[in-house]
C-alpha cells in the first residue's frame, strides 16, 4: 500500500512538473521595441506572455544602436511589437539581420498622424518662418550645404503618437488583437486585460484634462528639449516649442536657439523642460537667455526604471502633466 501510495505521489509530480514546463513553454514570446511600448504590453498580456524590450529605460530610440542580442531577441520571438512611423530607424535593418518569422505588428496602426512640417512650422509665426528662411539658407551656404535640417529625415509624420492618451487606447487594442491572433487560447485574458487597463486609461484621461483646465490659457505655452509633445498639445490645448525637431538626431542651430528665445519671449512662455532622453545643457541655455525657469524633467520617449518616477505609461503621464502644472502655477 504504501508503495502504491509513493508510487501514485510520484506520478502525481511528474505530472504536475511537466504541466509547468507546459506553461512556461506557452509563452509568448514578445519583443517590444522600447519601454513605453513594453509597458502597455505587460498591461495587456500579463503572466501569459514573456517580453523583452530592444531601447531601454531612459534610452534614445532615435539614436540606438542595436546590439547582437537584439537579432538573437527577434529571432526568438513570435510577435514583434513596433511603434512606426518611422520611429525606429534602426529596426528595419535589424528585423532583416534577425531573419525573425515573428509577427511585426505596428501598434499605432489606425491613429490619425500628425504632419511633421504642420507640427513644426505651426509653432512659428509667419514673421518666424521667414527670419528662419533667410537665416537658414545664410547658414547653409556658410558651410556649403544644400540640405541644412533636411538632411534629417524623419518621415512624413510625427511618430511621437503615445503623448495622447486617446492614441495609447489604439495601441492597447492592436497589441491584444496581435496577441489573440499568435495565441488564440489566451485571447479571453487579453480581452480582459485590455479592457481593464483602458478603464483605467480612461480615467487618466479625466486627470489630464483636468490638470490642464488649471493652468490660464494665457500661460499654456511651455519649451521642451525635442518636439515630442505634438499629440499632447493636439490632445489637451498646451502649446510645446522647442529647439530640435521631432527626432534627437536633428541638432539645433545657433539661428534655431535664437528665434526659439525671440519666440518664448513673444509667445510668453511659461517655463522650460528637459527631458530623460536629451542632454539638458541646451534647455538651460535657452532658460537662462530667456529668462525663465527649468520646470523640470519630462519623461517623453522613454519611461524611467523601476524606481523613477515614470516607470509605466500612467505614471509617465501623470507625472509629466503634475511636472507642469507645477511648474507654470508654482504650487
């Protein structure tokens, strides 16, 4: 009998191991390619999925570099979760390197874009726009180049699609259509993680547009390090200019950072940021000649780590819109 019963325990052990390996091995495999992109997939996929981020916490995807564990990363996933438009320079080439069968799904599929020459000639008034014709080609012929910023290409579109909550919303529901596609036995806990994370996006939503119904009309233009704001300002009614464009990679000229302080000064701007992804030496240039104050950092490409105060898209949000409203207010 109680060899029967050792027997019968043992059994009941294997089987239970060989379950778990079963679970484990019924992961799926993600790969997102940086943090915020991440972040929403663990809301939507929770202990059912195992995700590896490409651009890490506080990273720059506009400059990364990808790494040999990136490709091995692809190669290994089964879905593969981008941000597009035109956002990662470098995946294209490293999804070819991978050879990668995985699913390469775009989460900001259906957004309505924004231009890129709509966001950033429309911080500028037309007297702008023609001191920066002028003082544009001056330097380009001064060192003999015919592209200047053009020589920068970062697409049609601002890719910074995230900065509004309503956009975020899209992309949740992309990456739980993605996830029931490659695994539909999971699909029931990725409709309902969806739908309890966009309740909860939902209420961000309220807070935000609270936040900013705060802050006076008259003091709702603030400066950032880089144009990433785009969708926040089409979204909420703040008004962000800044001395780079939509992409790190594009330095900002002397004639840039000149009309940007004619500009905080006319447009009497409110305050000035850095942000977790950018160098903040020339936010605090551009502070100190045009008299104002450094608000703060903002969390705009990246989340922080786990111990920051923007670890996950809600915190990054609700920080970020706390950060301002502080900082203009000065309470």
């Amino acid at each position: 009998m109680f060899r029967t019963l050792r027997f019968a325990t043992c059994a009941s052990l294997v089987a239970l191991a060989a379950s778990a390996s079963s679970v484990s091995a019924a992961e799926l495999k993600v790969v997102a390619s940086f943090s915020i992109i991440a972040d929403l997939a663990s809301n939507v996929g929770g202990d059912r999925v195992e995700i590896s981020t490409l651009v890490p916490v506080d990273g720059d995807a506009h400059v990364y570099d990808p790494r040999p564990a990136d490709a091995a990363a692809l190669e290994a996933a089964q879905v593969v979760l981008v941000n597009g438009l035109e956002f990662e320079g470098f995946m294209s080439r490293l999804i070819e390197t991978s050879g990668t069968k995985a699913a390469i799904v775009e989460v900001s599929k259906g957004v309505e874009p924004l231009k890129t020459a709509e966001e950033e000639h429309g911080h500028q008034s037309e007297a702008h726009k023609e001191a920066a014709h002028d003082e544009d080609a001056g330097e380009k012929a001064e060192a003999g180049d015919d592209h200047g910023h053009e020589g920068h290409h970062h697409g049609e579109f601002d890719p910074h699609a995230w900065q509004s909550i309503e956009n975020a919303e899209i992309y949740v529901k992309n990456i739980a259509a993605a996830f029931c596609d490659a695994e539909p036995a999971g699909c029931a806990t990725y409709t309902a993680n969806s739908e309890a994370y966009l309740a909860k996006l939902d209420e961000l939503e309220n807070e935000v547009k609270a936040a900013v119904a705060s802050i006076p009309e008259g003091r709702r233009t603030i400066i950032t390090s880089h144009d990433a704001f785009g969708y926040f300002e089409h979204a909420y009614g703040l008004k962000f200019i800044a001395p780079e464009g939509v992409s790190t990679e594009a330095e900002a000229s002397a004639a840039d950072v000149a009309r940007l302080i004619d500009q905080a000064k006319e447009d009497k701007a409110s305050a000035i940021f850095v942000e977790n992804i950018t160098n903040p030496r020339l936010a605090e240039q551009i502070a100190r000649e045009a008299g104002l104050t450094v608000g703060g950092t903002l969390y705009s490409d990246a989340l922080s780590g786990e111990g920051g105060p923007a670890a996950t898209y809600i915190d990054m949000v609700r920080y970020n819109v706390t950060t301002i409203t502080k900082a203009v207010l000065g309470s």
